[in-house]
C-alpha cells in the first residue's frame, strides 16, 4: 500500500487524484503545513527539502510531484493514463508535464512566496505583481493547447495524467486579482469536465475543499 504525505489544497492534489483514478490502495499522511509539519525532523527524513508531497512505496520513497505521478502511472500501466512510451504522444506527454512542473509550476511559486527572492515589501510585491503577469501568459498557452484539437481533454481525446495536473496548477489561480484560468473559455469547459469526474470530487471531500473549486 501506498502512503501519500499530503497537505490539503497544495502540490499533493495531483497525486491523491492520480491514485483515486488508478483506484490504487493508498494511506494518507497529514503533513499539514498550515502548522509546518512538513519541516518536522521525522519528516525531513523521507524529504529533506521539507516540502508536499512524498511517496512512500515500500522501500521507496519520492518526493517531486511530477516524478510521483509518473511513478504511479508507470506501476499501473494498465490504466493507460500516460500514452506508450516510445510513441509520439508519449513524447508530447513529456513536453507539457514537464512544462506544467518546471515553468507554471515555477511561476506560481514566485508568485505566492516572493519574500523568497527579494527582500522589502514593495519588492516583494513588484515580483508578485510580474509572477502573476507570467502566470497568465503561460495560460494563454494552455488555452491554445486545449482548443487547438476537438478532444474533450489536455491531449486530446484520452484523458491522462496532464488533465490531473495542469487542474491543480489552474486552481492555484482561483483568488487572482483579476483574470484567473477558469475565466479562459476553452479552459473553463475543460475544468468543468474536471470537476464532474468522480475521483476529484471524492479529493475535494476528503480534502475538504471549499468553493471556489478552480
């Protein structure tokens, strides 16, 4: 059985609902970083980077969202939720996980946590300001991505990994000032189809996720 340390409504989000829709028998660990368990000393042990999520899979352990989940997905190949290795899609696959992880995932962090980089509250803000700004322009990208074909999902017609991640990505934007990913068209019917799937909505319960939801 798995163990998913987890904090409500952070980077553990993805995980939960990849191991919901690969029906996978999973514990979850509170790691709550509303009170820093996440920077405890037992914890540090699994992740020294005292960061959400970790994987516990028998004698392994994981940290890094996007290795997680591709982790899980490569156990449970059954399922289909990354295409063949080796195939086309699989390598278009690739190019936007990790495009999700390494370049919006990386705004967003700027974004809520811009003391990080400088110091002084009017340059903190500055960078949240231009984080937010960046924010929105990767969106746009994924807009076109998404309505650049007739599939109901990220890729296309297969729902996959990249819906569960590029969603959790997109509800990071839910108290922007100003335009947020649900207020893009073709994105807004996509988290729509997200939220009706039952695997979500069963994270969000557990999670206890209030409104609004994306």
């Amino acid at each position: 059985m798995y163990q998913l340390y987890f904090s409500p409504s952070t980077a553990s989000m993805a995980p939960h609902i990849l191991l919901e829709e690969l029906q996978a028998e999973y514990e979850l660990v509170l790691t709550d970083t509303a009170t820093a368990s996440h920077k405890s000393a037992d914890y540090l042990k699994l992740n020294p980077n005292g960061l959400i999520p970790t994987l516990v899979d028998g004698e392994l352990v994981l940290f890094e969202t996007a290795a997680i989940c591709l982790h899980l997905c490569d156990k449970h190949a059954d399922k289909a939720l990354m295409p063949a290795p080796g195939s086309a899609q699989r390598g278009e696959a690739y190019k936007w996980l990790f495009w999700l992880s390494a370049t919006l995932q990386s705004a967003l962090i700027v974004y809520f946590y811009p003391e990080r980089w400088v110091e002084g509250e009017q340059n903190a803000a500055d960078v949240k300001a231009h984080a937010q700004a960046k924010v929105l322009s990767l969106l746009e990208q994924m807009e076109q991505q998404v309505a650049s074909h007739c599939g109901h999902w990220f890729l296309g017609d297969e729902f996959s990994l990249l819906d569960i991640y590029a969603m959790m990505l997109c509800r990071w934007t839910r108290n922007f000032s100003g335009k947020k990913a649900r207020d893009f068209p073709f994105l807004a019917l996509w988290l729509q189809r997200m939220l009706a799937r039952p695997a979500v909505q069963k994270v969000y319960a557990k999670e206890n996720i209030q409104p609004p939801f994306v």
